[in-house]
C-alpha cells in the first residue's frame, strides 16, 4: 500500500526553493549509523524515478546497508557501480511523509513529489583541476572521483499560496527544519574539511570526511590513480 497520499501539480502545486545549504561527506559506515541515530526519526524517498508502491519509501535500515555495500567496494580498493547505488543516493531524507504527495505515473506507478522543503540526497564527486590547482564537487566526468554522499537543504522558498519568498528555517511547522540542524551539527562534530595532498601541497578542501574514514581512505583506488593523498596526521 502507498504511504503517500495521492494528489497532482494542479492541486498541490510545484516546490520553488532555492540556495541550498551543501554538506558533502565521505563517511565510514559506522558513522552513517550514528548520524541515523542521532537523527532519530528519519525515511529515505525514492523521488528520482517511478516507483511501485512498495519501493516509495526506503528504510534506514535498507540505506544503511546499501551504503556500508558502496564504501566496502571503495575498502577494497575497488570502484563501486554508481547506478547500482543512485535510487537509494538520490533519495529524499525527511522527518516523515507530510511534505510529499504521489502522482500516477502509470500502471502502478507512482512518482513522489515534495511540496514542503526536504533534505535531498545526492551520489557526490570531484574533480581535481590542474589548472587552477583546486577541487570542484558534482563535477561528472570519467576523471571524477567517488566521494559518498551530498545533503542538500534549501535556505530559501516560495509559499505555494501566497507566491512570498522567505526564509525556510522562519516556518515552524517545516519537519525537516528541525531534521538538517541536528545534521548539521553532527556534521561539524564528527567530520573535517578533507586534509588532501596533491604533489607534496596540503589543501584543506571543504569537501568533508568523516574521522573514522582516515583509517581506510588510502585504499580508494580513484585517489591512488591520480595521486591524490589524504593526511591522516590531523587533529580528531
């Protein structure tokens, strides 16, 4: 059974929002648990293609293990088959189900749509430029590196009724409000802008990784092709 209440466009409207508040992670699995605990109640949309009833909405149980399957490729020094991960990767994260609706998009099909600001989820990756010696996110490209995961909240709307543009966090009754400030915190607490190294020159990249992650970066095979390290002598 959908447990997202059927509507349309017409009905509900189309989500407007804009500047995105990025967090982009590379994370030990171990440390995906933690941020799902700390997170408390949490589900994972599938809202990037139609969907059957039964596939709309994914445990965290279920993200969970797809992610601990796509880090232990990047353990053993293997590079994972994105597609094999991008449902779950570019999934919706949210507190519960109010901010979506379900339309028809066939014969059992569903696509799910947000009306209300959610946490978006996306495959992230680099590319390291030569030329200007810096690293550029969500870059696609053979020569892109695998780096976990990108959440992605909006600072900026526009209500669906009154066509005003304001500020996300000043609506209360927003459930993931209260959702991206705990994920932001734990961010800051638990990750460091990443420490790479590129021909003997240290780069502090806002690109994060997770502390625990230091200990197993240096099998990452797209790293170790391009000669790209991480420091691991940080403070943590």
């Amino acid at each position: 059974m959908l447990p997202i209440r059927i509507s349309s466009p017409k009905v509900e409207g189309v989500l407007q929002a804009s500047k995105w508040l990025k967090f982009q992670v590379l994370l030990d699995p171990e440390e995906m648990h933690d941020l799902l605990s700390c997170l408390g109640e949490v589900q994972f949309v599938c809202v990037a293609e139609p969907v059957r009833a039964e596939d709309a909405v994914i445990s965290p149980r279920l993200f969970e293990e797809k992610y601990a399957a796509y880090v232990g490729r990047l353990k053993q020094g293997e590079v994972p088959i994105t597609s094999e991960y991008r449902r779950y990767f570019s999934s919706a994260m949210t507190a519960n189900l109010d901010p979506f609706y379900a339309l028809v998009a066939g014969p059992e099909k569903y696509l799910i749509k947000p009306i209300q600001p959610v946490i978006q989820l996306q495959g992230h990756s680099f590319f390291y430029s030569e030329r200007d010696e810096k690293f550029h996110s969500m870059v696609l490209s053979e020569e892109s590196v695998t780096w976990g995961l990108q959440f992605s909240y909006p600072h900026l709307f526009q209500d669906l009724k009154t066509r005003k543009i304001g500020k996300v966090s000043d609506i209360p009754h927003f459930p993931n409000n209260t959702l991206f400030s705990k994920l932001s915190k734990w961010m800051r607490n638990a990750t460091l802008p990443t420490p790479f190294e590129v021909n003997g020159v240290r780069t502090n990249a806002p690109i994060r990784i997770g502390k625990k992650t230091l200990g197993w970066i240096k099998n990452h095979p797209q790293l170790k092709l391009k000669g790209i390290t991480v420091s691991t002598a940080v403070k943590i």
